[in-house]
C-alpha cells in the first residue's frame, strides 16, 4: 500500500493543510503544488487520507 495525491482532485492553489496533519511529517509541498508524500517515511496511518476535505489524498 501506498498514498498517492491525485492532482485532479487537488486544487494546487492554497498551502496543504494535510501537511500538518501527518504525525511524522511525510507530506511535502512545493510552492502550492500538490504535496508529495515520501513513502520512506510515511507510516500508513491514513490520517491524511481521512482528512483532505477534497479527497485527493488516497491509497493505492
Ligand atoms: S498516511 Fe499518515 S504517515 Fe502517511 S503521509 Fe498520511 S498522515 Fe503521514
């Protein structure tokens, strides 16, 4: 499993508020770009995913 941001879904023009929803700080945005998640780091807890009003946080 992983977590993928869907930038369809993502309007890319506001700073991510997932971002600080992470516990152990895996999702990273450029600019207002749509954030990235480092699978390195990410535990899979789905925090984001429950979050994003927008659902483009997903797993896949
Ligand atoms: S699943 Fe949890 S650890 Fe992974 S990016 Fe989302 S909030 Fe962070």
């Amino acid at each position: 499993m992983q977590i993928n941001v869907d930038k369809k879904r993502c309007p890319q023009n506001h700073p991510c508020p997932a971002v600080r929803v992470c516990p152990v700080k895996a999702i990273r945005q450029k600019g207002f770009e749509a954030p990235v998640v480092d699978e390195k780091v990410c535990i899979q807890c789905k925090k984001c995913i429950k979050f994003c009003p927008m659902k483009a946080i997903q797993e896949k």
